[in-house]
C-alpha cells in the first residue's frame, strides 16, 4: 500500500484492525455456543476441542494483523516472524508447564481415558469429571465443590466405571420376634438419621432388603447404601458403633461381630 495516501492508508489499517477483531468475537461467539451445549459424553471432546481451536484461530488473527500493520511501519515480515520464533522459544522455555497441561490434556481427550460423568480419582481428589480442558480436569466431589487439577500433575487416574460403590451391612437380628421388632424399628431410625447426618456421602437414599435367613437359621436385616468411592469409614466405623450400641441397649448379649460390613460395585447410570 506504498502508493496509497496517508489518510487512505490509515483507513486501511483501522479496517484491518477493525476485521480482526470482528473475526475474534465472533470466533469467541460460536466457542461459547459449543461450551454451551448439554455436557453429554458425546460431547465432550467436541467442547475441548473448540475450546482449543478458539484460541488458536484468535491467536493467528491477533498475529496476523499486528505483522501487517507493522509491515505497513516498514518492518520486514520475515524480521517479524523471526523475532516472534524468538519469542515463542523464550516464553516455551519459561511455560514448560503450560506445554505439559496442553499435551496431558490433549491426551485425556483423544485417549478415551475418562470422559464427562465419570467417577473418577486423580492426585488424591475423589468427584464426577465435569470438565475436561486444555490446562485442567475440573472434578465435582462429594460436598459439591468444583475442584480443578491441573494437568500435568496427573499421575494415575482410578475410574469408576459402574459409577458407585454398594456397602451392604447385615444386621443380625434376634431369633425373639419381639425383640427383632424392636431391633429393626430401632435401625431404621438409626439409618434415616444417618442419611441426614452423613449426606455428603452418600449418592442414593439407602435401601432395606427383606429378611435373610441363612442356612443355620439365623436371620438378619440387609441395608443397602451406594456411597462415593473411599467415603465407607464412617460407615464401618461411626454408624456401625451406634448400631451395635443401640442393639446392646435392646439386647445385652448382643456381639459387635453380628454387624458386617461388605462391598461391591453395582452396574448403575449416573443421573448426572
């Protein structure tokens, strides 16, 4: 533009400027759309992606119109382009842990290794995968807090593909009728408090099995709780004490080996 006049020129320049921008909001406009969308596991690589692709498009916009306005300041693109390769390798060298989030999270996305609605365990941080980005994981835990991990610090990762665990207590009741009425009255109590008491544990309301009578004739009372991933000790601890404490008061023989605590994992949709 050497034979344009001035007035001219710095009229192209605005209008350069004035497009790039343009370009850049509404690059910015269709990232938030996607961003936006329902965060089905289908979706979430599309989400990251674009995430990514936004800011490299805006990036080259920005970079572009800045080496042609100073081209129109007499500098030379390819002094331009050296001087920011330059640049690029002074600030790579200082944001190695940038590099190191970028690349971990593109390998989360294109590995399969976890995906939206996960329960998973990163670096010691139980929750539900709610988002995967460039430089973090953002995980929801049991009190409903977002916890966001970067992603070079990731290590290991333990998944939880059948989305709970199940701890079953069986409770012993006694062969007299009446006092395993009472027994039982006294337990579903001690279990609805315990619900309200120890929410944050719990993914599910707990639920009562009828009766089992084993082979030998004794007969106990099964609960059901589905629990966050490593949230069982207050279980195995605090309710069971009140359990055999409160069934002590009712029957005095009654042993602390007759509440048994066991595990697995159940096959089960998450409604997240």
């Amino acid at each position: 533009m050497s034979h344009i006049s001035g007035p001219v020129k710095i009229f192209a320049l605005i209008f350069i400027v004035a497009m790039s921008h343009l370009a850049v909001i509404i690059v910015r406009r269709i990232n938030k759309r996607v961003m936006e969308l329902s965060p089905r596991k289908s979706l979430s690589k599309v989400r990251s992606l674009s995430s990514l692709s936004a800011s490299i498009i805006v990036f080259l916009l920005y970079f572009g119109a800045i080496g042609l306005i100073l081209k129109e300041f007499g500098v030379s693109l390819m002094a331009y382009l050296a001087s920011a390769s330059v640049m690029g390798l002074a600030i790579g060298f200082g944001s190695q842990g940038l590099v190191q989030d970028v690349v971990t999270g593109l390998t989360l996305i294109f590995s399969d290794l976890v995906d939206l609605g996960d329960v998973v365990e990163i670096s010691g941080q139980t929750g539900i995968v709610r988002q995967i980005g460039m430089r973090f994981i953002v995980l929801e835990n049991y009190l409903g807090a977002e916890v966001s991990i970067p992603n070079r610090t990731i290590t290991s990762v333990i998944k939880y593909p059948k989305g709970y665990v199940r701890c079953l207590t069986d409770i012993t009741l006694s062969n007299d009728p009446a006092l395993a009425y009472r027994m039982e009255e006294r337990v579903n109590h001690l279990i609805s408090s315990a619900f309200e008491q120890y929410a944050g544990i719990f993914l599910a309301p707990p639920s009562k099995e009828a009766h089992i009578k084993t082979s030998s004739g004794k007969e106990f009372l099964r609960i059901k709780f589905r629990i966050w991933p490593g949230r069982g000790s207050t279980i195995e601890t605090n309710l069971k004490q009140e359990i055999v404490q409160t069934l002590k008061n009712i029957d005095p023989a009654y042993a602390d080996w007759m509440v048994s605590i066991n595990y697995e994992v159940e096959k089960k949709q998450l409604p997240f």
